[in-house]
C-alpha cells in the first residue's frame, strides 16, 4: 500500500504553484487562535502559525507560486473577519498572494463541493469539513478530470476576486 504524503510533503514536492480555494464562512471555531482574536488578545500570525508559514516560505522562496482564493458571504462571518485580520500577517508575509471574491460575484459560476488545494495542475487536495467548519478528513487524488475542474474553478475566482489589499469587509 502506498503511503499519502502529508500535507507538508505536498508542499515540498510542489514545483511551480500551490493554489487554495476557500468557500465556507467558518473553520475550526475551536482553534485557540480564533477564541484569542475573539478575546482581542494580540496575535503574531507568523509565529502562532510558524509551522505554514515556514512550509509557505520555503516554497515561494524556491519560485512556487502560492495564491488563496476565499468566495465568501457578505457582511462577513466573526471567522472571516478573523481570517481577513492575520491574512497580512501570515499569508502575505509568507509570500501567498491572497484575493477575496463575494459570494453574491459568484452566483453564476460552477464551483466544486469542496474547499481543495492544488498542487502544479495535477494534484488536487480535497478538504472534508463538518457543518460546523471542523476538518474531518482530507482526500488526495491524481484523477485528471477532478485537478482541471479545480483548476477552471480556481481561475475564474481569481480573475473576478478583489486583492487581499484592496478588499474591504462589508
């Protein structure tokens, strides 16, 4: 039996671009970060998260392009304004480049069930979360049909998505 790499292996293996579609309006309201921010205890992103942003780091330092992608409702959620809140911090900071697209821009495109990573066009890593935004599994899969529907999908988000820096929360 092969084994699956880890997402950190993923991340090593990658040679040209890592791209990340987000689509929910919550994660993880458990994360001790998220209770912190919502506590307005002061957060360094980059170390709080050292671990990606050394993962992210590395990467884009060897040329891998790395972009985030987040389809989200408008007014945001608490998570979201959360996550808009430690982007520059930690995504930015690691060399991510991170655009932000409204729920109500996306009504007419057609978009996986599923938030995904995707790595050099042809690895796609499926993110399985709960309804309350928990992780329960990831999904690894090579199947050529699933990475080019990520890869449409990803793009056009991108190309109708508002840079992180000139996104403002609603």
């Amino acid at each position: 039996m092969t084994r699956t790499p880890t997402f950190e292996e993923l991340f090593r293996d990658c040679q040209r671009t890592a791209v990340h579609l987000e689509m929910r309006d919550a994660y993880m309201k458990s994360d001790p970060a998220f209770i912190d921010w919502k506590a307005s205890k002061v957060l360094d992103p980059a170390q709080r998260w050292a671990d990606w942003h050394a993962i992210v780091t590395e990467a884009t330092a060897r040329g891998v392009e790395v972009r985030r992608a987040r389809v989200v409702s408008t007014p945001v959620s608490e998570y979201i304004r959360f996550e808009y809140d430690v982007t520059d911090g930690l995504n930015i900071a690691a060399g991510e480049d991170v655009r932000w697209l409204s729920r109500r821009g996306a009504t007419d495109l057609a978009l996986p069930g599923n938030d995904f990573w995707l790595f050099d066009s042809g690895l796609v890593l499926v993110n399985h979360f709960d309804g309350e935004g928990e992780n329960m599994e990831m999904e690894l899969t090579d199947d050529p049909e699933v990475a080019k529907l990520c890869e449409f999908a990803f793009e056009v988000v991108w190309k109708r998505a508002t840079p992180h820096a000139e996104f403002e929360l609603a």
